[in-house]
C-alpha cells in the first residue's frame, strides 16, 4: 500500500475522486497497474487470488469502493471474467487480473468477449508454467496462449510492460484500446515486473477514450458503416431491448447461422483489429540504425538484453535493440523495416522459444535467427545475453 | 386484475414468434408464466435485464422476451448477472437456465450467488436430462434411468436442487412443475419481488428426450406432452395440502395386465368399491392407481392388497413422490445494498 495517503488528492477535477497525485512514487509493479487503471477511470474489477498477481486485487479491493467503482471477488476464474464482462454491457470500465492457471480458466469467456466485442482488460501476471509450476517465479510463457488460447478466429492485443511505469502506461493505453476498439485486452506482465518496485512518474492528466454509445435505441450494436469497422455499443437498462449472444448474429444481435452472416461478422471482428494496428503497435527502437546485430525482446527480459547491448557497445560490437511494447498484433512489418541490412538477430525470451518463431515469419529467412531462451523462474543475466551476442560475431 | 388477451402479451413482451422450441415443450408454458408475471408486478421492462447459458431453456428470453438479454455461455449466466446487477442494482436481473447450465457445469456459481444472497431471480427449467444434446445424463437424472451417456442405468443420485439452495443460503425457494402453472407464476412473482437470491425450478417436460429417457408409452388418448405432464401430477405433492387418503398405488411385480387382474379379482372378491387405472410415476415406470371413494372400503382394499402383496410392492399417497411449494421465503440483507453501503461510507455520503 501507499504510505503516504496524503499524497492522494482529488484528481482530474473530479469531486471525490482520490487517487495517486502527479508526480514521483515508489510503487510495486501490480500497485502501479491498479493505479494505472484507477486513473483512467476503470470502475468494476473482479478477481480471484493468485499469486503472483494478487497484489492488483488487493489495491483494487481497498481504493475502488472509495472512489464509487465495485470490487468483488469471485468464486473462480470463470466466474471473474464473466463478472467483468457482464459489468461491461452495463457500462462499466471493467478489469480483472490473473496469472497462467486462471488465464486458462478465462479462455472460454475471453472468446465470447472477443465474439460479442466486450471491451475489458485482463492481466495475466505470468509465472512459471506449465501447470501450477514455480508460483512465485517469472516466465513468457503464455505468449502463444494470450493469442490463440481462446477456441475460434479473432485478433487479440497484447501488451508486455518492461517496467513498473509501463505497468501504469499500459495499462491505460489497454483500457484506452478495449473501449475505443470494442475489443479485450491483454497486458501480459510477469511476475517479476509485478513484484518489483521502481520509481514512477504520475502523469498531470491520463488520457481516457469513452466508448462511442449510439443516439438512438435504433442501431445496430453488431454492425456498423463507420470505417473503423467498431460498433456503437448500448447500455443495458436504457431501452435498447439488447439482443447479445456469443451465437452467430445479425448485426441487431438476433442469431443467425448463415454461412454469409458469419463470415461477415468474423471478417469485421478481425479486420477492425488490423486496420487498427498502427495505433496498437510500439516498438522501442535502440541504437539499430547502425547496427549488424539487432536483439529482440519484451517484458522482463528486455531488461538484461538492454544491459547486454551497453555492454556489447562498449566492447565494440555494433549491436541495436528493438523492445516490442506491443507483442499482439505482432509487429512484423516494423521488424522487417528496422532490421533492413543486418545480419544476425538475436530473440530473448524467458520461454523455450515463442516470439523467435514470428520473428522468423517477420524477416523470412534474410536474416539469421537465433534464439536465448531460459526457463526455470530466473530472469537472464545480461552477461548470458552479452555471450550470446559474442557468438553471434564468431 | 383484468383480463388481457394473449395478444396484449404477446406484442409487449415477445418477439421473434413462432418459437424454435419443438412442439409440446415446456419452455413456451414458462415463457408465459413469466410474461403474465412481470405483467401482473408492473415492472418496467426496460429495467430487466434476463441472462442465459447454453440449452434449450436458454432459449426462453433470448431472443423471445423482450427485455435486454445477454445469451452468454454454458452455466455462466449467474455470474454475469452478477457482474451487471453489482454495477447497476437498479436492474431487474433474472436469470433462467437449466438443470445440466445450472445445477451441472454451472453448480459452483449457483451456489455462491445464493451464499452472496445477491438479488438476482434464477428459473431453472429442469428436464432430467441435457435434452439440446441428444438427451445425456444429468445431476438430475434419477437413479437407475437410462440415458445415451448411462446406458446400463444412472448410478450417481440426483441433486435436490431446493434443498441446496436452502443450504446455501437462498431467500426465496420454490418447486413447481409445468402441470402446476397458476402456482408457476405466483412463485415467479414472489420471486422477483424478493430482495435478494430467488430461486424457482421448475420440472419441465420434454416430449422428445422424455419418451426414452421415462420409459413412456405412448398412449390414445393423450399425446406425449400432455402424458408427461399427466406423470408430473401423479408423482408430486404439494407440501402445505393436507395427504389425501382414498387411493394407493401399487408397482407391480411382472406383467402389468396380470397384477392389474390379479388385484381386481381380489378387490371384487371381498366386494370392496374401488377404481382400477394405470398411471406413469417418476421412478416406477408404469403402476396401478387403486381409489376407493369411502375411507371404509380404502382401508379394507389397502389391507386386502398388502396381504396378497406377493403381486407387487404397495405405495401410500405420498411416498416417493416429489414435494412442490415454497421451501424457503425470508428476508435478509441483499449483497448490491451492502456494497453500496460501504461505498457510500468511504466516500464520507450519509445514507
């Protein structure tokens, strides 16, 4: 918990509106997502506990209720998520957080989310897997499982948070992305990020996206003829006599298994999500102009690989660094482009090898590929990663 | 209250008719029941916000009533309702489901919501049986039925779904069949008008899983949905009417036209007034239903009857049969309310 609550202030010119105030903390990484989604204004969270993610319930459980949003814990994984997203349809900003075994829980719900385009935001505080593994340890190893884990087609966000600021950060670009996109969103931190503290900076003002709401009771909730291809989406209790279904529907929402209305509505879902790409997708790119080696990396991991590439500079490698903030939709094309005339690239990624194989796909063979995985719940050493680039030169 | 035709019900509340139920389904008797109830309450039909899972009693608000409907996925539609009613508790959250959504794959968050007492209304719609699959066997499939998945018998006993609910802490609790209708609807009232956890099973029929899965045969007289609901009558009670004593059934022991015989010639023997049937019973299958007008002459056939009980096992009006009724209605404080009340502390807002 904060310490100091008299550091907590109105904010945003919002009477009774107590949260963090702007400027420097000291703050856990599961704190700083929490306060994170307390500034853009997330008023629902459900949850249930886990390690190593317990800790965003816990701040949500203290600080919602003061600030007039609802905080329940609930009887499993399943029931978490479909809290939130039944919270969502009633308008609320809705949240919920997790880790790997309760992640799997959630995949059959997240794919009625992603078909009845429910904005949400779930983090999944990775630890070590499979199956309850090391508690209490980081990994990446649910990669894969945030974007196909859930039965059917869709595209999923993902986002990978390097630092406890980025916890704040992306947590509000995740809520910003659900409602805006009418999409779930993933922030798949590590149990690392989340069980360290850093020092943050709260921004003056959060940017906060509101979801469109359509004028009149009238509308199609699952069409629509805007560009975006991202439906108005309507409250429920305000007369709109809602027809919602994880079935194939019409855009009113009635169900209707016509080969043409579904592939019409499968086609949207994704397509709303690609054409969207350029504003979901960040890549923090470092020092690879001149670069001959580029090392890849997200989340934890990017941390000892950025220590790597210091230390690679000052013995005189030419070694570059593209952090993928965004790891869903992957963010090939931004590859490809950055790693135009280098030679070798190096992945790092606390798995047995999951991004590498997109960044394979992304450069098609020009370049050569190679991976430094590691599992058994320790982050890589930067000295491990700097060996790696060494051989990569020999 | 005044007299309404069906139209008047049926242009407010439904939409999207015909129905895709199969013909002779419970679930258009308790699409009713429910309409004449929220109709008869008065509330505002804007303010409801009905929830399902998967199976056929799914079906029954979404897409037919006209309410705002979230059609969600199997067995979760309690903790859907949960989530919108905590954020709106000005909704009218009714939730219907099934005995294979609610009791089977969604059986842990029908508890808990119950445990929370949070004011969400649950109709389950049971069959006995998972009737949208082909008919499979449930937690409510009696003991020894025969089902595509229990082939040679049900070995697992079913759930008494009001006595859990009762257990778990539900404010209102209440069992009717599809037979009992008027009673339906006073429940489903009750029910909506109780602040906090109410729960109404309801025994539906099932005229193409139900054939199989009791054994029926079908009769002249009767088709199969009236026939099941005929079964319903003959194997509940209702818990606050007090027992009826001028008849008995007997299950018999071999053929049933030889037992039947049997009985009758023994009855006619000792000149005793009686009347012969054959009725459907849950758990028995097909048994002879013996009345006698005076309670002279019951005693007298009764007694006759289990001294030649080598013809079959002889019931009392009661035994083996189903209680219907209210199980459970107090008041006690609701989840949402509780919430807000904390909420409303912390801000420093005097309720």
């Amino acid at each position: 918990m904060v310490r100091n609550s008299l550091s907590r202030i109105c904010y945003n010119g919002e009477e009774g509106r107590e949260m963090l105030a702007p400027g420097k903390h000291i703050l856990l990484g599961n704190h700083a997502c929490a306060e994170g989604a307390l500034h853009v204004g997330c008023d629902f969270f459900a949850g249930y506990p886990i390690t190593p993610a317990s800790e965003i319930s816990h701040y949500m459980a203290k600080w919602l209720s003061k600030l007039g949003g609802f905080y329940i814990q609930m009887e499993d994984e399943i029931a978490s998520i479909s809290a939130i997203l039944g919270a969502s349809w009633a308008g609320a900003k809705a949240m919920t957080a997790t880790s790997g075994p309760g992640f799997s829980l959630m995949q059959e719900n997240l794919s009625y989310a992603y078909m009845t385009e429910t904005p949400c935001v779930i983090v999944n505080v990775q630890r070590s897997g499979p199956s309850t593994g090391q508690a209490t340890l980081p990994a990446q190893q649910d990669v894969y499982q945030a974007r196909y884990g859930a039965h059917g087609d869709y595209e999923a966000i993902v986002l990978t948070p390097w630092s406890v600021q980025e916890m704040f950060d992306l947590t509000v670009k995740a809520f910003n992305l659900s409602e805006k996109l009418r999409n779930p969103v993933i922030l798949l931190a590590d149990g690392a990020i989340g069980h360290m503290r850093e020092g943050i900076i709260v921004p003056e003002k959060v940017k906060r996206i509101g979801r469109r709401c359509p004028e009149s009771v009238e509308c199609t909730p699952f069409d629509t003829d805007d560009p975006s291809l991202v439906p108005e989406m309507p409250v429920i209790g305000q007369g709109y006599h809602l027809l919602v279904t994880g079935s194939a529907h019409r855009s009113s929402g009635l169900r209707d298994y016509t080969p043409q209305q579904h592939r019409d509505t499968v086609e949207r879902i994704c397509t709303k999500i690609r054409r969207a790409r350029n504003e979901i997708i960040e890549v923090d790119q470092n020092n690879i102009e001149d670069a001959d080696i580029a090392v890849i990396s997200y989340g934890v991991a990017a941390r000892p690989s950025f220590g790597a590439m210091l230390k690679a500079l000052d013995n005189g490698l030419k070694v570059g660094m593209l952090r993928l903030k965004t790891i869903w939709p992957f963010p090939d094309r931004e590859i490809r482009k950055a790693t135009e005339g280098i030679d070798n690239i190096l992945v790092v990624e606390m798995n047995m090898g999951k991004i590498v194989r997109e960044v394979e796909r992304a450069v098609a063979r020009r370049i050569n590929v190679v991976l430094a995985p590691k599992v058994g719940g320790e982050v890589h050493t930067s000295d491990e990663i700097f060996q790696a680039i060494r051989r990569l030169k020999q | 209250m005044s007299i309404k035709t069906t139209s008047y019900y049926r242009d407010r509340y439904v939409r999207h008719l015909p129905t895709s139920f199969c013909t002779g389904c419970g679930n258009g008797m308790i699409l009713n029941s429910f309409v004449r109830a929220v109709d008869e309450l008065g509330v505002d039909l804007e303010k409801i916000l009905s929830v399902s899972g998967i199976g056929c009693s799914a079906w029954i608000p979404s897409p037919h009533f006209n309410s705002d409907t979230l059609h969600v996925t199997h067995g979760r539609a309690i903790p859907f309702a949960t989530g919108a009613k905590i954020f709106n508790n000005e909704l009218t959250t009714v939730v219907f489901t099934g005995d294979g959504d609610g009791a089977g794959i969604g059986g842990n968050h029908l508890i808990h919501a119950a445990r929370r007492n949070i004011d969400i209304t649950t109709i389950l719609v049971n069959n006995f049986s998972y009737a949208m699959t082909g008919g499979q066997v449930a937690p409510t499939t009696l003991l020894g039925l025969k089902t595509l998945t229990s082939p040679y018998g049900n070995l697992e006993r079913p759930f008494d779904l009001c006595k859990l609910m009762q257990a778990a802490g539900a404010t209102y609790v209440a069992r009717w069949t599809t037979y009992h209708i008027r009673e339906l609807r006073r429940s489903i009232m009750a029910a909506l008008k109780n602040k906090g956890f109410s729960f109404v099973e309801v025994l539906s029929q099932c005229p193409i899983q139900q054939r199989r899965l009791f054994n029926l045969r079908p009769s002249d007289q009767l088709d199969m949905s009236s026939q099941i609901l005929e079964m319903f009558k003959e194997s509940t009670y209702i818990r606050h009417m007090p027992r009826e004593e001028n008849y008995f059934y007997i299950v018999p022991k071999g053929e049933l036209s030889l037992s039947r015989r049997k009985v009758s010639n023994i009855l006619s023997e000792n000149s005793v007034e009686y009347k012969i049937g054959e009725v459907d019973r849950l758990f028995f299958g097909r048994i002879l239903k013996v009345e006698c007008r005076n309670i002279e002459s019951f005693k007298k056939s009764l007694n006759l009857v289990k001294r030649f009980a080598k013809i079959g096992k002889v019931l009392r009006s009661r035994s083996g049969k189903i209680g219907l009724g209210v199980f459970v209605s107090k008041s006690s404080k609701e989840f949402t309310d509780s919430m807000r009340e904390i909420s409303a502390f912390e801000k420093g807002v005097e309720v």
